[in-house]
C-alpha cells in the first residue's frame, strides 16, 4: 500500500460522494430523461457508471500486478455499453444506487491497497493503442469517468 495508492482512492471516493449527492436528488422524471453525450436514460448511464467500477477495478489490478489482459478493443467495449444499455433500461433507482455503492467500495479498496511501484506498471488495456500505467487507468477509467457520465447526467436534469 502507497501513499499515491491512498490519494487516488480518496480521489475517487470524492467523486463517488459527488454522485451519490446527485442520484439522490434525481426525480423518476429525471431517472427516465435521455442524455445527450450518451443517448441513454439518466438512469441507463448511472447503471453503466456504477457497473463499471468493479471491473476496471480488476484491470487495474491485472495491469498492477504485471498480467496481461485479454484482446480488447474500444469497438468491442462499445458493443458491450450498447447492450448494457438495452439489457438494464429498466434498472431502478434503488438497484443502481446500490450497485453504485458496492461497486465504488470495492474499487476504492483496490486502488487503495496497491503500492507506489504497482500504480507505475503498465499494460495494453485496448489493443492497437499506447500501453497505460495502473495510475492512468485508475484516472482514465474511475475518476474522470464519473466527471463524464454525471457531467452529462447534470447537463440533461439541468443541474
């Protein structure tokens, strides 16, 4: 465990606090608005954010312990947030909110308990693209996809 590996998880735990305030002010009549930057409900993009954690979670930790991931591409990861988002348009609030919760603890452990040395480790996450370190895709695909999905989810709810 790290001090980098500690600052990143409470950089992360912020933003997860920032969008757990926000899911609890949204309305049904918010929960069912489509997004402009994703096209899916409100709540169809919080469902993708809060299903995300955990595994970017374990890529970070694959990339952190020196493994290599499997062949992926970002074609393949779009194909898969299509058909999440067709499989969970009905999520509820309170299923996403807990998912939200469970997911964004056990990837906050994650971070936190990988070391200095760990976070420095890079790996391909997508094929035919840059290798990135642990840190980066802690960033990359933790914090500022939070930034992302609830900057659009305030855009589309007007707050």
């Amino acid at each position: 465990m790290g001090a980098k590996g500690e600052a990143l998880a409470k950089q992360f735990e912020a933003k997860v606090q920032e969008a757990t305030g926000v899911l609890g002010t949204l309305s049904d009549a918010n929960w069912k608005k489509t997004t402009a930057a994703e096209k899916w409900t409100v709540g169809v993009t919080t469902h993708h954010l809060a299903g995300a954690y955990e595994p970017v979670a374990h890529i970070v930790t694959t990339i952190a312990t020196g493994q290599a991931l499997p062949h992926f591409t970002p074609q393949m990861l779009d194909e898969m947030n299509a058909k999440h988002a067709v499989e969970h348009a009905g999520c509820t609030k309170a299923e996403t909110l807990a998912l939200h919760e469970k997911g964004a603890a056990t990837a906050a452990a994650v971070v936190r308990n990988l070391s200095d040395e760990q976070l420095a480790r890079s790996g391909t996450v997508f094929a035919g693209l840059p290798p990135m370190s642990a840190e980066q895709l802690v960033m990359r695909g933790l914090v500022n996809h939070i930034d992302e999905h609830f900057g659009s989810i305030r855009k589309t709810i007007g707050g």
